[in-house]
C-alpha cells in the first residue's frame, strides 16, 4: 500500500515537472519575487496581481489573487512545487493563500510523515504529494522555493495597495 502511495505521489511530481501550469511572466502584477537556492542553485521568479473582493468584518475588503505566474529553473522538485503552488493558490484570498503556505511547511517540517490533521493535509490536494520529499533534507529547500518567492510577492503585493 505504502509502494503505491509513493509512486502515485512520485507521478503527480513527474506529470507536474513535465507539464508546468502557471509558468509565464505576467505583464501586469503587484508583486514579485526571486527566490535562489544558494545550495543547488535553483530559481524561481513569480509574478502576482491581486484585486480586492468583498469586505472583512473592519470594512476593508480582501485580497484575492487574480494571476499567478512564475519562471524557473532547476530540479523536478521545485518546477513541480511551483506548478502544483499556482494549482492551489490561483483565485484564493491572500489570507488562504497564506494558510496553504504554512500547510506545506508543516508537511516539509514532518521529515516525511503526513500531517495528524487530515483535513490539513487533503487541503494541500496535489501538493500532499511532496511529503516524500519531506525525507530529504536537500530537497525541502527545492520544494519551499515557490512558497517562500509567493510569500514574498503577496508582502510586496500587500504593500503596493498599501496594506501591511
């Protein structure tokens, strides 16, 4: 069961390095980051636009994503994270955006185990995939590019609508 598991994951891996969505630069965004893995040297450049979309309960209204896109080079790992990443995120509010993110360092930080809450772990759909790779220290750093360049575009992102 476990040998299943694995290569099914190791196919999401594989079919998402192959066939990247979300790869292309945006020609209007609100923010942008470039991440490199100072260990492998794998890039990753993303592009976000955010608009805003309904209210919270301070009257401001939130920020969703509206566009996503990203430029990379390197291992599997990191081009299938970011494809996987644009899946999850693309059209969520920065807020759900943010808790994904946090998801997916979790799983990184579970050395390999998944998550104890299943309800987090089923929220990660394609991106639970990459618990493997939680095994390996070398290649989490692969896998959390992504997620640390969307981190850093939502701030600037947030920052250029002047939100904190």
């Amino acid at each position: 069961m476990a040998d299943a598991m694995e290569q099914l994951y190791q196919q999401v891996i594989l079919d998402h390095s192959r066939e990247r969505h979300g790869q292309g630069q945006l020609e209007i965004f609100d923010g942008e980051s470039l991440q490199i893995n100072p260990t492998c040297g794998d890039e990753a450049r993303l592009q976000v636009r955010v608009e805003e979309h309904g209210s919270t309960e301070g009257g401001d209204a939130a920020l969703r994503i509206v566009d996503l896109g990203w430029e990379g080079q390197g291992c599997s790992i990191s081009q299938a994270s970011l494809s996987v990443m644009h899946d999850l995120v693309d059209g969520v509010d920065l807020t759900e955006a943010e808790a994904l993110g946090e998801t997916f360092r979790d799983l990184m930080r579970g050395r390999g185990r998944p998550l104890e809450d299943e309800q987090r772990q089923e929220s990660l759909e394609d991106a639970s995939a990459f618990v493997g790779v939680a095994k390996y220290p070398a290649r989490i750093k692969c896998a959390l590019l992504g997620w640390m360049a969307l981190h850093d575009a939502l701030l600037q992102a947030q920052a250029s609508r002047g939100r904190t």
